[in-house]
C-alpha cells in the first residue's frame, strides 16, 4: 500500500470503526488520525494495519483492535501529568498514545522480540518519555528486580486476566484509575475503574475478545 493508501484507510478507521461506537473526544481522534499505525508493524503485516480485528504480532501475540484503544484512551481522561503502567506492551503503539497524554508511562512485556520491535518503534517516532522492561509483571519479584517500583497514577492491562493481581492493585495511587479486559474468554469485558481510596466505581465499556494475559502463576491442584 502506499502513503496516501494508509491515510485514506487510517481516516475511514476513525469515521466508520471508531468514532461510530462513541468514541467522540475530538483531540484523541485527531492523535489517532495522525499516527501511522502501519508503521508500528513488521513489514509482512503492514497492509492489516486498519482492519477492524485483531492484527497478528510476532511470538504469537496481536495487537489490540483500533476500537480497543481508542476506547482506553477515551475511559482515562488523561490530563498529562500521569505516571503510567502498562502491561503488555505489544508492538508499542498504545504505548505511544499513552505518552502523548501523559508524563511517564512504563511499559511491561515478556517477550523479548516485542520488547526490541516496541523500543525501536518508540525511539524512530521520537517518544522520549516511555521506557519498555522485559519483565514478567505477573511476578512481583521480578518487577521489583527490573527496578519497577512506586506508585502509579493510571494501570493499563492489554490482555485477558479474571482478576488484577493484589501486587498490581498496590502499586496504584489511593486516586487512580485501572483500564483491564476483566473475565475469562468468552465473556471479557473492557473495564475503567476510578478508585477514590478503598471505594472503586467500576464501568465496563464493551463486552469483547482478547488472548489470556501470559506470565501467570501456575496454581497447583492436589490429586488424592
């Protein structure tokens, strides 16, 4: 495809799959609008780049569907002083928007070829103010030993979980705010929760798909 090819195809994915499922904030469209999602792909799946599902990623991973961030980005309401946690960091586009609304985001992923596709992503579009670890961050030791420590104004969790661990839940400030896909496939929900100290006001925004988060505990079962 060529340039004027992707920005035909990157304003019909905000006219017809974004802004159509009430996605309205005028700012974020125009972010979304501007950035060429293409080139946050490996080459052989570049012509994907605006489809309405999922796009496949190296490891066996995917990236999240454009309605998917869009509708993170929007739940947030990020006004540009946030420390950020994301984990999952993919091929490291929503790590962008991220950090385009933000002070700091840190990024989380366990697979190191996402790890490098995702830095050399974020470096060649000038983002400066995100940092991607390979780390497990299912595994508090190991967040603790990549140096990912305090606390953190917003979480972003970019896969399948049942619940957010307890260690995730406390490294949030007493006012922040969660976005996750809360369930187990195939009833998941995309979740914002807004926490005011102990009380949480908790929206799902849609019911949708997506791959189980990776890295969890293995919980064993006795047989008697």
């Amino acid at each position: 495809m060529t340039t004027a090819n992707f920005e035909t195809a990157r304003r019909n994915m905000v006219e017809y799959q974004i802004r159509c499922c009430k996605v309205l904030e005028p700012e974020l469209l125009d972010m979304i609008e501007s950035l060429p999602r293409e080139e946050y792909l490996p080459d052989d799946v570049r012509s994907l780049a605006y489809m309405e599902g999922h796009v496949p990623l190296p490891t066996g991973q995917e990236m999240l569907s454009p309605l998917q961030e869009a509708s993170m980005m929007q739940s947030l309401k990020l006004k540009g002083d946030e420390r950020v946690l994301e984990i999952g960091t993919g091929t490291g586009f929503l790590t962008t928007m991220l950090a385009m609304r933000s002070a700091e985001v840190v990024s989380c992923e366990i697979h190191a070829e996402l790890v490098e596709l995702a830095h050399n992503n974020l470096e060649s579009h000038g983002v400066s103010n995100a940092s991607v670890h390979h780390v497990n961050a299912m595994n508090p030791e190991a967040l603790a030993n990549a140096g990912i420590t305090g606390m953190f104004d917003v979480i972003v969790l970019t896969a399948a979980i049942d619940k957010i661990p307890e260690h995730i839940k406390n490294m949030l400030k007493p006012q922040g705010q969660i976005v996750a896909f809360i369930g187990k496939n195939p009833v998941l929900s995309l979740v914002h929760m807004a926490y005011e100290g102990a009380a949480c006001t908790k929206t799902a925004l849609f019911e949708t798909l997506l791959q189980d988060m990776e890295g969890m505990p293995v919980k064993r079962e006795f047989i008697f």
